[in-house]
C-alpha cells in the first residue's frame, strides 16, 4: 500500500514517528511539568525543578542555537532558519530575554534582545542532543544499518538539491496552518556536511519543501487537506470521528475546523437525531478542495522527478515504503517505537490507529500531532 501514498505522506509518517519516539523518551529523562497534575500521568517527579513539557521542534527551532553566553534573537532566527515561539519559551521556562549590556535605548526591538538559556533549559538542551544520535540508533537497531543508511543517503541526496536556507525542522504553522518559508538571509548558512545533519532535518526539508510548492497552488494548506479534508466523506463524518482518523488530536482538528467553516469550505451542524454529535459536512467549494488535493500532490511529485531526477526520487521512495508502510499500527513498523513509557501523558490517551498524513506543528509546544 505505501507504493500508493504520496511522497509526503511517506516523509510525514517517518518524521512524526521519529519526533513521538524522541518525545516519549524525553519526557521520560527530562524532570517537567504539565497540565496533568496525575503523578501517575504527565508532571514528573521533580517536576517543580523541571521545565513545562515540549515537543522536539522547540529543541531545533531555539534550544539548539543557545549557547552558554546568550545570543541574540535575529543571531538565534538567522541559524534556526525559522521562528520559535518567544512567549512561550520564556512562560515554560526554557529561556529568559534581556536586553544586551551594550544596548543604551530605552526600548530595544526584540531583535537585538539577548536570550540566555535557564538552568531548566540547560538540562533540556543536553538531554535532547543526546537523544538525536540515541534514537537514530534505535533506529539502526530495529529496521537495520543498511535501511537507515539507505535511507539518510536518498534524504541527503535530495537535501543537497533544495534551497539551503530551508530549517532542520518544519515551522509552527501560521494562521490558516499553512507554512512560512524561510526570509532570505544576507549570509547563507553552512551547507557543509548536508549528509552529517540531525536525522529529522533531513525529512523535515523536503517535507516543507513539498508543502511550500503546494500552497502556492491550493486555497487550503498542505496539513488541512492531509489530515480533515482527506477524511471527510460525501455524507459526512462526525466531529469526533475525525482525530482517530487523521492522527491530529482534538485541538488541532477544531482549530482546523474553523478556518474551513469560517472560509466556506465546510459546516459543522448536528447529526440527525436521536445521534448526539455534530458531523462535518463540505460545501461544494470544499468537496472541489477535496478532490484538488491529491491531483496537485501527483503534479508536484511529477515535477520534482523532472527538476531532481527520477532516481532521486525512486531512491527516496524505495527507502521510504518498507519503513513506514502505510502509517497505521497494524501495518506500519514505525509503530514498534511508539508506545509511551507507563507514566507519560500520551498513556493516557487512545492509542493512535494512524499517523498523521502531514505534521500539525502547533504554537502549544511543536508537537507533530498538535497535541
């Protein structure tokens, strides 16, 4: 079945399965908070020492550019390539902004602001540089060397070929949930070594690099035609159907939801009675968005094996399908690492049938589910 999914399906799987494997084993180190205040469940012990809980991208998009001595925040947007959340990172204690010593205006953009990491990020920092290399070992362990390497070796072929000031991870999505690109820098950064990057950078290029070509085409973004649009039959499917399907918690699919309805693409209404549920039902704008969605996905993949060659594209597939499967836990063994550690806040939830066919990065913490 993977044969018949599309490349960033395919990409997608594999980079959300790396980033929950990373999450589960992080929040299992890493002393933290949540909203969970189960000691069972979430909060860790310790958890007063401990920073609120979030997911890998928050680690590429500012904790990975902090050093010991600060730095400021254009400097920091510059390497990450991306944006992060400000307010967030500070209210959940991983950073605290200052203005630089040798600044005299009253008032100094937040540009030129110096963002130091706390004792709590710190701790972060280290725990998740070592589990980059750490589950990319696993990996090596349990689809073997040769299928990793295979793997890496197509990304980075592929990577060397795309715009270089693409970030190592994919941003948090924009209002609309479409994706921003990243600015044109005076300096590019350091393509040295494009094979040597994280092994989520690698996914995450090309899937943004997919995602940015798509909604220069479509009315919707890449994420809401992957994970709501794609799963919303002709009589409707009800409201709460819809994260089991998808993969994409409740939030990111309400926060969906209400750009469709609010742009004409869909209504949420009751179900028939005696059924006590609402159910999703696309307007004829939203049944044509529908149907786009997978033509524009075969044009765009129809045109990378023209402008980068098909065997960069073949080799990317062929290292892509066996891994992933089609994404779901009967038949995908990216599933093998997914199950959370017993005290996780991921334990307490259902346990998900699906992948998400496009990552719902969030500004509620990066995760790949919006979670």
């Amino acid at each position: 079945m993977a044969r018949h999914l599309p490349l960033p399906t395919l990409l997608s799987f594999a980079l959300v399965a790396f980033t929950i494997e990373f999450d589960n084993e992080a929040e299992h180190r890493l002393p933290h908070r949540t909203t969970n205040h189960n000691p069972n469940h979430g909060s860790s012990p310790g958890s007063a020492a401990g920073p609120w809980l979030v997911s890998m991208a928050m680690f590429f998009n500012c904790m990975r550019w902090v050093p010991e001595q600060g730095i400021a925040v254009r400097e920091l947007e510059r390497l990450a390539r991306t944006g992060t959340n400000w307010h967030g990172m500070q209210r959940w204690g991983y950073v605290y902004l200052e203005p630089s010593p040798d600044d005299n205006r009253p008032k100094p953009p937040q540009s030129a602001i110096i963002v130091r990491a706390t004792s709590k990020g710190r701790m972060a920092q280290k725990i998740w540089t070592d589990l980059l290399r750490e589950i990319e070992q696993r990996w090596r362990e349990r689809f073997g060397a040769d299928a990793v390497d295979k793997l890496r070796g197509a990304l980075a072929s592929f990577v060397s070929q795309l715009d270089p000031q693409l970030p190592d991870c994919l941003p948090i999505l924009k209002y609309g949930l479409v994706n921003e690109g990243p600015k044109p820098q005076k300096v590019e950064p350091n393509q040295n070594g494009v094979a040597d990057l994280p092994f989520p950078g690698l996914p995450a290029r090309v899937l943004l690099a997919f995602a940015l070509e798509f909604e220069r085409e479509s009315e919707v973004s890449l994420a809401i035609c992957a994970n709501v649009l794609r799963v919303v039959d002709e009589e409707g499917t009800a409201v709460r159907e819809i994260p089991a399907l998808s993969g994409v918690s409740k939030e990111g699919i309400a926060m969906a939801l209400t750009l469709l309805t609010k742009r004409g693409f869909a209504k949420v209404l009751p179900a028939p009675s005696p059924a006590r549920t609402k159910i999703v039902l696309l307007t004829p704008r939203g049944v044509q968005a529908r149907a786009d969605y997978p033509k524009l996905q075969r044009s765009i993949e129809s045109h990378w094996i023209e402008r980068y060659g098909e065997k960069v594209v073949a080799a990317l597939r062929s290292a892509l399908e066996p891994m992933v499967g089609d994404g779901t836990r009967e038949a995908s063994p990216l599933f093998g690492g997914l199950d959370p550690y017993p005290e996780s806040w991921r334990a307490r939830l259902s346990k998900p049938k699906t992948l998400p066919h496009y990552p719902m990065v969030l500004h509620r913490g990066g995760y790949p589910d919006g979670s």
